[in-house]
C-alpha cells in the first residue's frame, strides 16, 4: 500500500482519501482507525453492492442469525461488522436495547409494556423490538421516567 503526506498550512484539518478498487480487510481496518463517532456506514446490498449509509438514514441495526442487519426507512442492508464496532460510529442518538440491538432514538414511535418488565419499542418504519431488562434502566432514564 503506498501512503502520501502532504503536509501544509492551508490544511485546517487533517483528511484523509483512499484510492482503491475494492474495500478489503485493510481498508476496512484504516477506514475503522480514522472514523469518529457520526461516521458514515459501510453497508453491503443483496447484489454485493457497497452503499454508504449517514447515521440519520439508519433506523435500527440488529444481529440475526449471526449477521448484523442495518434497517433504513424502507430497506434493510448487511454489515460485516460487529454491532458494537457499528455502535461507535453511530453517535448519540443510538442507544442498545437489548444484546443484538441499536436503535435511533429520534425515529421511536411508540412503547408498550410487554413480557416480564420489559418494553416493546417500536419505530416510525414500522421496526419493533423489545427493550431488555439489562437495558431497560438505561432506556427509562432517557425518557424521564
């Protein structure tokens, strides 16, 4: 990999720009490095395609069946990383609600009670998914109650 400082007074901050063919393990890895919190997303669609999702695009994202699932307003796409790893970038308005789920708080729509002391939430895409007791005091703090 060739690497390329330019250094300079006319630059306020750093940035940076990878060229390259295709998004490999390395690149994901210094993609990862460099990303702060609010970060875009890398997520894959069913043809393979690579799409670049914003945080405010992103509805929930959840682990099912071992793959981490990024639902938008009305499409879902896959991630190769881990929810955690997605967690960071995402930023505040993102809270985890149970082991395998994140969702945007500025998308909820409404919460019912639901089984032994937990809450189903649901989102404005018509997304649910219950907030687990490990999480649940976390969630309640947020809303004020």
């Amino acid at each position: 990999m060739k690497v390329n400082v330019d250094i300079s007074s006319e630059y306020k901050e750093p940035y940076a720009v990878i060229y390259t063919n295709e998004v490999t393990e390395d690149i994901q890895r210094i993609i990862d490095m460099f990303g702060s919190k609010d970060s875009p997303v890398i997520a894959l669609q069913s043809n393979g395609d690579m799409i670049i999702l914003q945080p405010s695009e992103i509805y929930m994202v959840r682990v099912e069946n071992g793959e981490t699932i990024i639902y938008t307003e009305k499409r879902i796409y896959r991630s190769r990383k881990r929810l955690y790893e997605i967690g960071h970038q995402l930023g505040r308005q993102f809270m985890q609600i149970s082991k395998s789920t994140l969702v945007n708080l500025s998308y909820m729509d409404s919460i019912e009670p639901g089984f032994s002391g937990t809450l189903l939430l649901k989102l404005k895409n018509g997304c649910k998914d219950y907030v687990s007791r490990t999480y649940l005091s976390e969630f309640k703090k947020y809303l004020g109650l």
